[in-house]
C-alpha cells in the first residue's frame, strides 16, 4: 500500500489543522493505521492509531482531549483532527499502515507498521 499524507502547515497557539493520509489500493479496510511525528533530533513517536474499522483507537497521553483520529474506508483516507495546537506538536507527521489480526487492533509501536508515508510538516507558533 502507498500513502500519501497532507494537510500540515503552518498555524498559531491554539488553532487546529486537519490531516490526511489517502491509501492506494483495494484492501485499505485490512489495514490499522497510525499517525507519528518526529521532531528535529527526537525519535519518531506515536499520536494516534486506529483500527482496521475505525472501531477502537489510542492516543498518546500528551495530545489525548485535543487530537482524534478518524477514517473512512470508502475513501482510503485515515484523518488527524488536531485542536488546541501548542508549540510542542511542530514536528513533521507521518502516517503508517500495517495489516491487522482483527477489525479492532491498533498498534502503538512504530516498529508494528510495515507502511509508512513521505511525512507532513506542522509548525505551531506561539
């Protein structure tokens, strides 16, 4: 599977942003999802997962109450609905994709993602 991320930009303290991630191919369904970021000099870390229905999710604890993750299987896409930005979320999100066990696994460790795509950058100023 392809992905391909967008939606990142540039947004003050306090001001949302909606990511995409858009799959090629025909089996998007089988797939969990997960978002990561990765700012400069730390290691890439978890946002927020999903799985292959949309039916359970996780989220890491620093963006719990401000981030969802959602997806429609109808359109291949995994979104990130962002809201109360701080200047601690800059850093460039990517989105990953791996084959799931059972419609309601989602993973929490990168190294369970076998997809990964090019990466979106978000700068919150403050």
């Amino acid at each position: 599977v392809q992905l391909q991320a967008s939606g990142g930009g540039l947004v003050q303290a306090g001001g949302s942003l909606r990511l995409s991630c858009a799959a090629s191919g025909r089996t998007f369904g089988s797939y969990a999802m997960g978002w990561f970021r990765q700012a400069p000099g730390k290691e890439r870390d978890l946002v927020a997962a999903v799985s292959s229905s949309g039916g359970s999710a996780g989220y890491a604890d620093s963006v719990k109450g401000r981030f969802t993750i959602s997806r429609d299987n109808a359109k291949n896409t995994v979104y990130l609905q962002m809201n109360s930005l701080i200047p601690e979320d800059t850093a460039v999100y990517y989105c990953a994709a791996r084959g799931a066990v059972n419609s309601l696994a989602y993973y929490n460790d990168r190294k369970d993602y076998n997809y990964w795509g090019q990466g979106t950058q978000v700068t919150v100023s403050s």
